[in-house]
C-alpha cells in the first residue's frame, strides 16, 4: 500500500478573496456596539484624537508587520516564529490561546443573535409589549411610541426589550454560583452556528475563499440600509450630535486614552496571529503593503459609519420617550439585544428592521468567528505538516475541535451562562492579553530580527519601500506605547461587576486571572525552555536562537548578493563571494612536431641497418603506472 501523498497548503484563488477575509475579520462586532459607545462616552468627536495616535502609533504598524510575516514565510501563526525568531515563539503559542477563548465566547454572541432573529418572523415582536408570560408587573412598553409617560411616572420600572432579554432568552439566574439548568432552545441555535461555521471553513482556503464573497459584503448592504432608515427617523439628527460632540476636556483622562487603545488592538484583530495566517495565503509578490493601508483604513471608517446608524436610532428613541440619550445609550449586548431592539419596535415595519439588524449581526459575527477558527486549524496543521496534511485528516481535526469548543459553551447557555460568559469575555480575551503580546511582538521583529530587515523584504515582495516612519513605530513607538498601555491597564485594573451590582465571588476572579495569565506566561515560559534544551554556552543559545531559519533569502541587496546582518537588524558590509577554485592546468601538450618542409627529402634508412626482432620467448615489459592523482580537497 503506497504512503498517502501530502496535500498542498494552498493560496488565496485571487486578491478579491484575500481582502474580504480580511475586512470580514477586522470588521465584527466591536466596530458597531463598542466604537460608537466608547466614542460618545469618552468626549464624542475629541475620542478620535487618541483613536488616530493608536491607529498610526500600533494599529496600522503591527497590522502590516503580521500581514507581511505570514505572505514571505507562508507559516502559520506558531511556526511563522520558528522561521523568523524561535526565542520569541512563545507569542505564537499565547495568540492562539486567546483564539481558543475567543472560539469558545463568541458563538454565544451568535446563539443569541440567531434566536432574536428567529423571533423577528413573529406577527408583534415579544419584545414590543407586556403581555407575555415572562413579564411583570414593572414591564412598560414602548411600541410604537407608546409609554413614554408611564416610563417617567414609574419607578423600578424595566422596558419589554429588558425583560425579553433577560427572563425570556436568557431567563438568567442570580449569579454565577446559580449555574440553573441548560436552555436548549440556545443549544439548538448553538449547533446551527458550528454547523455554519464548520462547513464555511472546512476545506481550508478553498471554502473560506468563496464564502467572504457573501458574508463580508452583505453586512455593509445591511449597515447601509439600517443608517439611511435611521438618519430619516425623527429625532436622529440630535443623536448624531450626541455621538460626535467634541468635548476637549475628557483628552486629560487617562482612561480615554486606554479605552482608544484597546479598541484599536481589538479591532484590528493584531496580536493573535490572526494577520499572519491570512496573509500567509498570499502568493510572495502580492502588494501587502498597499492591502494593509486600505483595509486600516477601511475598518476605521466603517467604525465611524457604524456609530451613525446607531445614534441616529438612539436619538429617534430617546425622542420617543422624552428622556436624554444617555440613559439610553448603552455597549455590548445591552446595545445588541436591549437598546437596538426596543428603539426597533418604535417603527413602522418592525419585523423588516429587526430582520435586517440581526442578519448583520450574524454575518459580522461569523465573518470573525471562522477566521478564528481558520487561524488555529492553519497553526497547527502548520507544526505537524507530514501528519495533519493529508485527505480528510483536516476535516476530522476541525469537527473534533468545533465539537470540545461547542462542549465547552454549554455553560454559557445556561441560566447563569450570562455570568460565566462576561468572565470570559473580561480575562480571557482581554485587552492586557493582546498588550502583553505586541509588547513582545514589536520587540522581536524590530530588534531581534531587524527592523530594517523586515524592510528589505517587504520591498522584496511588493517592489515597494514602506515610509520610514513604520521602522521608527516598529523599533520605538510601538512597543513603548503597547508597554505603557499594558502597565496602565495592570494598574488601573478594576474587578468585573454585572450590570454594576453584582460582584463576583473570590474563585471566579482567581478562575479569570489564571486564564488571562495563562497566554501570557508562555512568552517567557517557552523561551526558558527552549534555552534549556538547545545545546551550548548560553551565549550559543541565544545566537542561535535569535537567527531565522537558513532556508529563507533573509535579505538581499538590489544585484541578489548575500548581506549580513548585526544583532540590531542593520546591515553589514557585504559577504566577499567565494572565489571560484581555479581548474587543474591541463597536462601540457606534447609540442606538435615541425612539418617537414616540402623540399626536404626524407633520407631513407641504410640498407644495412635493419631492425632486429624480439625473441619469442622474451616478453614485453610494461610501463611503469604513474601513481594516480590524489583528488582535490572539498572547498
């Protein structure tokens, strides 16, 4: 029986495929309920003076070193280390811990959303009115406009969005400890979202290619129409305002700037691989540099957009109610399945936007969801090529893990999954997580491995030389930013709540800092071990394992020749090519003997001087061997 034959690791079928994945990775969630918060929360149009020192300091910087990474070792996001820094492959092992978080969390978010779909085909939207069985006494109403008298008559009073949200989908418990029984209807909405997004990625590039066609695209057609409904409604216009009104005075506070920051690592999707396995699909000579500007630029502006379509219907409702926008707005899923929803119900054709709305969520949610799940399956695969590279051994990989991920959600969809969810959420994938790792991250590649090397090979594949401020981000302000941000965040650290009065126990908060230290610790984890085990003085070890692998062309200069390197990424002068071994002096010719001159007469021999035979029985002597050449010695 012959050995099974190793399949190719594959390329993006065209560029048009590559840049929808990626817009559908950078563009989720967090450009549409966290941005357009944080934004009117921190200060309005000011919030964007910090937002764009993020963007150019960190965001736009690592977004084209990880994309430029993965497209010249075509690795995944583990072994794309081991090529180009093995000390610092322990960042690849902490990004791809905070995917498998993230693979675990975010479908929630997608169950959720599918079951508020499901229910947008009803005749009334249960969460427009007070009749069902899961409201109280306190329940108001809004549809339609009514109830805005009795919301500010009543005290303790919860909107028919709330209760919806709370008694109905998640018919959540008192706390974390009150875990209460598994809702199954979520668990059935669960299984439809890992069955999509089992079969959107289960042959690799060749699948997840031709999918972002539909699920990249179709959220800014929903977006579109959500923001042109919204800027007609009635009271949008004082949203709008609401949300861009400059207040210069919040740029002294810290926290603003913090909060800028995180949304610009979250939202760029930089620090956890997930660049470099996108790219790393690119053929060597794509113009990532070019790719890498656009789509910054495009998930920035999408963020701004977003926030129009959001408080344009913020203000129709607040209008509705007579009560201030702030009281109104919120973050998170209290914008997806309480604000959003309630401020829905308010129109004519309710059913129409609510199904538009929750589409675009989906869509947003899975463009991101399978990415994550492409970026793992791509890293390992990537470290056990000769195993994992055969037919139909990608598949069984990915249902196993789709299957312990699904397992693993179960107990975010029980009657206190609410709890254990924002756990997750608030360690796990954290933002001091993704800090932590470009802290190494920007350290690594601009001084270990040379900034001005990654330089060379980005004008190397795309025939064009990045602008010298990228070399200055990447050896200084990168790292110093991320480095104060991630101390400041340490320092400033506040103990998660729910909804501001319930506080965790002691375990939980122990249970959420072992799982944000746990991708953390492997930076420096991995790299004492591996200077354990290589073998040598320490000095040794360190050099070898700050050199990249010796099967890339690393750096070469305009006419192809070798250049060498010093420890800081700057050139030296240029390696002496070997001489060429001049070849062994032929055996010289025996001289040609002189033609006799045509008027010269050969004197024929004596007649008496004749040639005496041999004897018979004397045999001919042979000539002596000449001992042999002794082969030249190896160069």
């Amino acid at each position: 029986m012959g050995e099974v034959k190793i399949e190719e690791r594959g390329q993006w079928a065209s560029k048009t495929e590559f840049l929808l994945a990626v817009a559908g990775n950078v563009v989720g969630l967090g450009n549409v309920w966290r941005f357009p918060y944080l934004c009117y929360k921190n200060g309005g149009g000011a919030f964007l003076v910090p937002y764009m020192v993020f963007v150019v300091t960190c965001g736009v910087p690592l977004f084209l070193l990880e994309t430029s990474m993965g497209q010249y070792t075509q690795e995944g996001a583990i072994t794309v280390w081991r090529k180009l820094c093995p000390l610092a492959e322990g960042i690849g092992y902490g990004g791809q811990v905070v995917l498998l978080y993230s693979c675990i969390t975010y479908p929630v978010i997608l169950t959720w959303a599918l079951f508020y779909l499901i229910f947008s085909f009803s005749y009334e939207l249960p969460w427009a009115s007070c009749t069902n069985y899961w409201n109280t006494d306190k329940c108001v109403s809004f549809s339609l406009g009514n109830g805005a008298v009795g919301w500010n008559n009543q005290t303790n009073s919860t909107s028919a969005s709330t209760e919806f949200w709370e008694q109905r989908a998640l018919s959540i418990s008192g706390g974390i400890e009150e875990v209460g029984s598994i809702r199954w209807e979520l668990v059935l909405c669960a299984l439809v979202v890992w069955v999509a997004c089992y079969f959107c990625i289960w042959k690799g590039v060749r699948s997840t290619g031709k999918v972002v066609y539909v699920t990249a695209t179709f959220p800014y057609l929903m977006l579109l129409i959500l923001l042109i409904r919204g800027l007609t409604l009635p009271g949008a216009m004082n949203g709008v305002v609401y949300y861009l009104y400059p207040e210069p005075s919040h740029l002294l506070d810290p926290q603003v700037w913090m909060e800028a920051g995180a949304q610009i690592f979250f939202s760029y999707s930089i620090g956890v691989g997930s660049l470099t396995v996108l790219g790393s699909y690119n053929p060597y000579y794509n113009n990532c540099y070019r790719d890498c500007l656009w789509l910054c630029l495009l998930n920035s502006c999408t963020s701004v957009v977003a926030g129009f379509a959001v408080f344009s219907v913020l203000g129709f409702m607040a209008e509705m109610q007579n009560t201030p926008i702030d009281q109104v707005a919120e973050s998170g899923p209290g914008l997806a399945f309480v604000a959003y929803p309630q401020a829905i119900a308010m129109m004519p054709l309710p059913q129409l936007w609510a199904v538009c709305f929750f589409i675009m969520i989906i869509l947003l949610g899975l463009d991101t969801q399978f990415v994550a799940l492409e970026v793992v399956m791509t890293s390992v695969i990537d470290l056990f090529p000769k195993v994992l590279r055969k037919a139909g051994r990608r598949e069984l990989l990915l249902l196993l893990f789709c299957f312990v991920c699904f397992c693993s959600q179960l107990v975010m969809v029980t009657e206190g999954g609410m709890f254990v969810f924002q756990l997750f959420d608030y360690y796990a994938c954290n933002g001091a997580c993704i800090l932590c790792l470009c802290v190494f991250e920007a350290f690594a590649l601009g001084w270990i491995f040379g900034a001005e090397r990654m330089y060379d090979i980005i004008e190397d594949m795309t025939g064009v030389r990045p602008n010298w401020f990228f070399k200055q981000c990447w050896r200084y302000l990168t790292p110093l930013v991320s480095l104060v941000s991630f101390i400041y965040s340490m320092v400033d650290y506040q103990p998660l709540t729910f909804n501001r009065w319930y506080v965790y126990p002691t375990w939980a908060y122990t249970l959420g800092w072992l799982m944000a230290l746990s991708s953390m610790i492997l930076v420096p984890g991995v790299t004492l071990i591996k200077l354990a085990t290589v073998p040598g003085t320490l000095p040794q070890r360190l050099r070898r394992l700050c050199q990249p692998a010796a099967k890339y062309p690393l750096a070469l200069d305009k006419e192809g020749e070798p250049m060498a390197w010093d420890r800081g990424g700057e050139p030296l002068r240029e390696v002496e090519p070997l001489r060429e071994v001049e070849p062994l002096r032929e055996v010289e010719q025996i001289r040609e003997v002189e033609p006799l001159a045509l008027d010269r007469e050969v004197e024929p021999l004596p007649e008496d001087r004749k040639v005496e035979p041999l004897p018979k029985d004397r045999e001919v002597e042979p000539l002596a061997h000449v001992r042999e050449v002794e082969p030249l010695r190896e160069v």
